[in-house]
C-alpha cells in the first residue's frame, strides 16, 4: 500500500506497546497516506450496545477510504 501510494489504516491494539512497536508506529505515521487508528472506544455517542461500540469502531476505520457510515458521528468538540 505504501509503494502504491494508497491509503492504509493500521489499528495497532497490541498492548503493551513494545519500544519497537512504538518506533515503527512514529516512522509509519509520517508517511503520506498512512492512517494510525486505535480501535479505542469513546462515549461522546452515548453507545446502548455493544454492536453499537463494535460500529461506531468500523466505522472509523472505514471513513478515511471515503466510505461513509449513516449513523456514524464524528466528534466536532464541545
């Protein structure tokens, strides 16, 4: 994806991050086109189910490859 120049999304979710995961993972982010995603939960949402979490997630993850999710809603601060 990288050599493609294509978009790509990592959601690194290993913990404990290891100096070596940490290093790649700043070397990675400062390459054009490439998208670090934690697949952390948030509740500015209000989720009521754990489907809910489980979209709310995919659909971040998704969004930077222009694929819209309806009921997904992005954080735009207080």
């Amino acid at each position: 994806m990288i050599k493609e120049q294509r978009t790509l999304v990592l959601a690194a979710r290993e913990t404990p991050l290891s100096s070596i995961h940490l290093r790649n993972l700043k070397e990675l982010s400062m390459m054009p086109g490439v998208k670090i995603i934690p697949p952390m939960m948030t509740f500015y949402h209000r989720p009521e189910t754990i489907d809910e979490m489980v979209y709310h997630i995919a659909a971040k993850l998704v969004e930077p490859f222009g694929i819209e999710a309806r009921e997904y809603r992005r954080w735009n601060g207080l």
